[in-house]
C-alpha cells in the first residue's frame, strides 16, 4: 500500500504544533516531516526534532540540488522540505504530514496532486492574538506583523479539502484523527489489495 501526503497549514499561533504532536501520538505509521530552516532557534527547539538548522549558503545548496519539494523565504529566513524524505517514505506505505504555509501547499500539490489538506482556523482573532502573546517568543511588532499575515492565510481557507476550527487541542486531534483514518480507504492506496481481492474472484471485471 501506497502511503498518504497530508499537509497541514495554519496562522502562526493557531496551535498546530501542539496539535500535530497529538495527532502524531496516535498513529504508528504517520511521520512528521522535519523541515530545514536557515532561522536561529528559538526557545527550546532542537535541531532535527522541531526543525534541520542550516546556514544560509548550505540551504541555496540544496535548493540547486533539487532537494526540496518545496522551500519559501519566509520573514527573511528560508525553509524547505526534503523532497527524497517525504517520497521515500510514501513509496514504503507509510503516511506523511508536512506543516507547511499556504504558498508551500501550492508547491507540493503541483507535485502531488493527491496530497490531503488541511487547514487550521483558530477560534477568532481575538484568541490567536492571545495565543500569540501568551508564548512570549517575539516582541510587540512581531505578533502584529504575524497577526497581520494571518488575515491573508485565513482567507485561502476554501483552497483545502478539510477545515479544523483549533478550540480544544483534544477535540481538534480527534478530528484530524478521522481525516487520516478516512485516507486511509482511499481506492489509489489499496491497489495491491484490491487486485488481489478481485483476482479472488477469478478476475471479475469491476
């Protein structure tokens, strides 16, 4: 069996890092796709845990490689990711998630056109912007700059097959849930089984 592409896409604070580490926990063969990024660190991330920490110059390297299906300058930092992680592990049945922006999303479904997607709304703007104050990472100008480009990102909401409203991490999980579990009875990605099941049969023309 084929495995899934799943990209998940949100406003900076909506909380989709919590929730995808919830949605991660309760499947054995979903894996996250680390991305690479050329920003410093921040708070108590780990390089190869939340992001690949690269400099500037072995970041164009890849991109002239052809290493990313996707790479975006982003607040005057790149990110990427690795086109050879995600179509590996898909070849070997097993589904993969990518967190990505709406302009990555758009990169990556050129490519695979049946990748599901999936976008995080947070309950209003009121509540992103606390979110946003409340993790204490960046000063003023920043959460305004970053709530400011929520505005735009939201907006794109219709472009995506599902629409997860973040209230409750718990309950936003168990949605996520049934979309990953749903992906999994897609026809494209039982072909082997199916052929087998119809051989079964003798060769019934379906």
């Amino acid at each position: 069996m084929r495995g899934n592409l799943y990209i998940v896409s949100a406003p900076s604070g909506s909380g989709k890092t919590t929730l995808l580490d919830q949605l991660i926990s309760r499947f054995d063969d979903l894996i996250f796709s680390v991305s690479f990024t050329t920003r410093r660190p921040r708070g108590n991330e780990r390089d190869g845990v939340e992001y690949y920490f690269v400099g500037r110059d072995e970041f164009r390297g890849m991109i002239d490689g052809g290493e990313f299906i996707e790479w975006a300058e982003v607040h005057g930092n790149f990110y990427g990711t690795s086109r050879a992680f995600v179509e590996e592990n898909i070849e070997a049945g097993r589904n993969v998630i990518l967190d990505i922006d709406v302009q990555g999303k758009k990169r990556v479904q050129e490519q695979v056109p049946d990748a599901v997607t999936v976008f995080v709304l947070p309950p209003s703007y009121a509540e992103l912007e606390r979110r946003l104050k409340e993790r204490r990472l960046e000063d003023d100008e920043t959460v305004r700059m970053r709530l400011a480009i929520a505005k735009t990102e939201i907006e794109r909401y219709g472009d995506y097959d599902y629409i997860v409203v973040n209230d409750t991490i718990e309950e936003s999980a168990r949605v996520l849930e049934s979309v990953i579990r749903a992906g999994a009875a897609r026809p494209a990605n039982q072909e082997a089984r199916i052929g087998d099941i119809i051989a079964s049969f003798g060769g019934v023309d379906c």
